[in-house]
C-alpha cells in the first residue's frame, strides 16, 4: 500500500482534460514537501513530467500541469494526445519514521480512448 | 545533458546477492544525489535509497535496511547498488537516476532486470 494514494486508472478522448489526484497526508504532502510527477510510456524508463508541485522541465509540452493544495495535488493533462497513454506517478517525501524518505504514488494508468 | 548507463541483466539464485551499477556522464558527479528505484513486473515504483555523490552519505528506505548498500566512485563518476539475501520478489527492473532540485528525480537509467530464480 503506497504512502501516497492515486486512482488506478482515468481516461478520456484525442483533446479532452484529464486529472489525476495525489492525495497524501501530515507527514507528507501536507508537511510541506514538494511534489514531483513522472510519466512512464510502455517499455520506458520514468521521466520526469512536473516538479516542484508545478514547474515543467524544458522540453515538456504546457499540457501537463501541476498544483497542490493541502495533502493533497493533482496533474492536469489538456489535449489528450494518443502518445499520452501511459503510467503517472506523483512523489514526495516522508517524515513519519525518519526525514527525507521518498514516498510514490502507486501509479495512474492513463487510458486514450 | 546527463546520462546514466547502467549494468546489464542479471540472473540469481534465492539467497544471493546482486551489485548493479550506474555509469553517470555530462555533469558533474559529485554536485548531485543518486537515486535508486526498483519497479517489479507489473507494479509501481518503489524507492530503495539514495547517496549524496558528494559527501557519501546514504539513506535507505526501511523496506530494505540490513540488506541494501548504495556506494559510489567519484573517480568513475559510477554509484552501485548492492542488494543482498536476495528472494523471488526481489525480482524486478532497479533503476538509477539522478536527483536534481527540489527533490526531483531528473534522469533515469534504463534499468536493469535482476531475476532472482532458483
């Protein structure tokens, strides 16, 4: 059971808006921490997709956004692209048994439909 | 552009240990943390460790104290895993990756299959 709580599974259509929750906790999220989000495509190494809560590497499309709010965040995705099918973890860390553990989300699968 | 090249496939026996290791380039080594994630078949991202290239120091989640050591080489520029007493679900896809601020995991290996199978 992940310390960090995800939907299994979101879909949508070619254009629509999806999200995807990461609800956390005290210790976590809500401690302050920031939060990171990758996407892993079939086959694929994870890459990171948002951090720090809602920043973007250079190079990944303004499509994926990123907020939190609370214990919680959450990653948008606009535009559905049939490339965009694929694994969505979010990250943080965790101070319940010591700090500056890493904690994952158990991972979205993002369906096109 | 950094870029980790990790060592490839591996099979073991239950019981065994496995060392993986990850040979970083295009940025300097000693500036950033590496992180190390393993992934099972089918199942999600799990965090193992990381090590401040710079300094050494270490921190392991508590899933694998007593059996996990993450070390690295500067003059490699190389950090390895090193997993011991190994059992059947400790079959899974391990990955390096580096850290970069705030917390980030920036770039991934390509991750290396370790199969634990008597």
């Amino acid at each position: 059971q992940s310390v960090l709580t995800q939907p299994p599974s979101v879909s949508g259509a070619p254009g629509q808006r999806v999200t995807i929750s990461c609800t956390g906790s005290s210790t976590n999220i809500g401690a302050g921490y920031d939060v990171h989000w990758y996407q892993q495509l079939p086959g694929a190494a994870p890459k990171l997709l948002v951090y720090g809560d809602s920043s973007r590497p250079s190079g990944v499309p303004d499509r994926f956004s990123g907020s939190k709010s609370g214990t919680s965040a959450s990653l948008a995705i606009t535009g559905l692209q049939p490339e965009d099918e694929g694994d969505y973890y979010c990250q943080s860390y965790d101070n319940s048994l010591s700090d500056w553990d890493v904690v994952f989300g158990g991972g979205t699968k993002l369906t096109v439909l | 552009q950094a870029h980790l090249v990790q060592s490839g496939a591996e099979v073991k026996k239950p019981g065994t240990s496995v060392t993986v290791s990850c040979k970083t380039s295009g940025y300097t080594f000693t500036n950033y943390f590496i992180y190390w994630v393993r992934q099972a078949p089918g199942q999600g991202l799990e965090w193992m460790g990381w090590i401040n290239a710079g300094n050494g120091d270490t921190k392991y989640s508590q899933n694998f104290q007593g059996r996990v050591a993450i070390t690295r080489d500067t003059s490699a520029s190389t950090s390895y895993l090193e997993l011991g007493s190994l059992r059947s679900d400790d079959t899974a896809v391990y990955y390096c990756a580096k850290g970069v601020l705030p917390g980030a995991i920036g770039y991934w290996g390509q991750g290396t299959l370790v199969t634990v199978s008597s």
